[in-house]
C-alpha cells in the first residue's frame, strides 16, 4: 500500500532523488519490523528486501520519455518535449535535462543520442536490471562501511526479504527476531557503542561474574556461548542442531531457510531478549 503512494506521478518528480520520500519507505520498513528508528537504514532495507524508490521513480521518467519520443509530432505533449529538448541544447536545465543526465549516469547516452528506441520493453528490462544493480552494490558498500553492521553484512549479502517475515509465527516473535539480527537489543555490543565503550571492553555481564570469562557480549555469544541460555538453547536449538557452535555455522543459521527449524530459532531468540530486557529493567 505504501510504494504505490510514494511512485504516485513520479514520471515529472523522480527525475531528482527525493530523500523525504526515500525516509518514508525505511520508517514504514522499521514500524514493520519493530526495531528503533536509529537502527541502521542499510539493514532495515536489506530485512524487507527494499530497493530505494528512487529506480522505481527513474524507470517510470525514462518510460514516460520512451513514450514521447514515440508519439507523432502532431501530438502537444511531443511539442512541449520538443520545446524542452531544444531549451536543453541551450543550456536550459529542465526535465529533459534530467532524464538525459540519468540516461548517460546509468550507461545508457547512447540510447539518447539516438532518441529512438527499438524494443522499449527490453529496453526498459535493462535499464531497470542497471539500476537494481548499481544500488544492490552501493547498499552492499554501505553495510561495509558501517561498524554497526559488522556481524549483520556477514550473514546477509543478498537485498530479498527474510523468511521469518512470512511464516506463522505471532507479531512479536517476529518482532524478537528482526531486533536480534537489526542490532535493536540490550546486549552489551550495542548499549556498549551508545556508552562510547570499546568493542573489547563490552562484555557479557554474567559470563563475568559468574564465570569470571571475559566474553564479549555480541548475537554470537549468546546464541551459542552463553550458559545463561543453556536451558533455552537445548529446548529450541540442540534438540535438531548438532554442528559445531562457531560464528560460521551462526551465520548459516541466520541464513536458514527451512520453516520448521526458522520457527525455533525465532522462539529460542525470542527467549534471549525477554531476558536480557528485564536484565535492563
């Protein structure tokens, strides 16, 4: 319901990234998914599998443009284009100018040189396949370049909505999971960054104590280190589970696909931040 109000007339607007619009999509994605507004905006587009708006208003402007090119010149909207076109040559920024501009970013000046184009259909296909491509790389160098996404880019490479978004599980199971893998808890790796606490120094609170292990406190460690899950963690995951418990073979599990083992992790993960919120109450 949301994207088709934020693409609504963008074959005149989108010819500009619109940052407001592009916030809109990502505080939808973030009310979606239960997490906190300051969770990484990188994530969050790659937990719902969302590509910026912006291709979409891109490809809606050059496809509005394939169509004037294509019409007769006794038609007015091929005039005004005409009209704008010749306003361009002299320097005269306009949509035209625009469209021409994303056309040469994207590779394709070729195609406005010529101002004709054969299949539109396919021609579209790959000017949308570019864009999906150029921004999948630039959300991928985002997560590289962000400290906070470090163990989240090590389990996700691929911009398509998780599974657990879709299976039967209730509202706030989902809610447990999407703030477990989006960094949106109270474990000491993320309530330590807010402090201005070294990463090395962000240790798990009861490993400390009670075991005198100084362990830091990240999504790895308490899904597989940390006994105080022991219990919860033979319930949901060691009664299927018999791998190695190594950061590896986390992320595989972060990646799992099968519905029935996905549920355990979600419920097992679910467990881990009602403790750790009363831990912070």
């Amino acid at each position: 319901m949301v994207k088709p109000i934020l693409t609504y007339g963008s074959e005149i607007y989108g010819i500009e990234f619109s940052d407001i619009l592009e916030k809109v999509q990502i505080e939808c994605c973030k009310y979606f998914l239960g997490v906190n507004k300051s969770v990484n905006d990188s994530i969050v587009l790659g937990e719902c599998g969302r590509l910026p708006l912006c291709i979409e208003h891109h490809v809606k402007c050059v496809k509005y443009w394939c169509k004037l090119i294509s019409m007769t010149e006794d038609r007015y909207p091929r005039n005004c284009y005409i009209m704008l076109k010749r306003h361009d040559e002299i320097g005269r920024t306009n949509w035209v100018t625009s469209v021409k501009n994303i056309l040469y970013r994207y590779g394709f000046g070729f195609v406005w040189i010529s101002q004709e184009i054969g299949n539109v259909e396919l021609f579209l296909m790959s000017f949308k396949q570019r864009l999906i491509d150029c921004n999948t790389q630039n959300w991928l160098e985002a997560l590289g370049n962000s400290p906070r996404c470090d163990t989240y880019k090590q389990f996700k490479s691929m911009l398509n909505p998780e599974k657990y978004l879709f299976i039967d599980i209730p509202f706030y199971v989902r809610k447990s999971v999407a703030r477990f893998r989006c960094s949106s808890h109270k474990l000491a790796i993320e309530t330590g960054r807010h402090l201005g606490i070294s990463r090395e120094n962000r240790l798990c609170t009861y490993c400390s104590v009670v075991f005198n292990n100084m362990c830091i406190e990240d999504e790895f460690h308490v899904f597989f280190k940390c006994p105080k899950f022991n219990q919860e963690r033979q319930m949901y995951i060691f009664s299927w589970y018999n791998g190695e418990q190594n950061f590896l073979n986390f992320c595989n599990l972060m990646q799992i696909s099968d519905e029935s083992k996905l549920k355990s992790i979600a419920f097992f993960v679910t467990e881990i931040m009602k403790k750790k919120d009363v831990d912070q109450n």
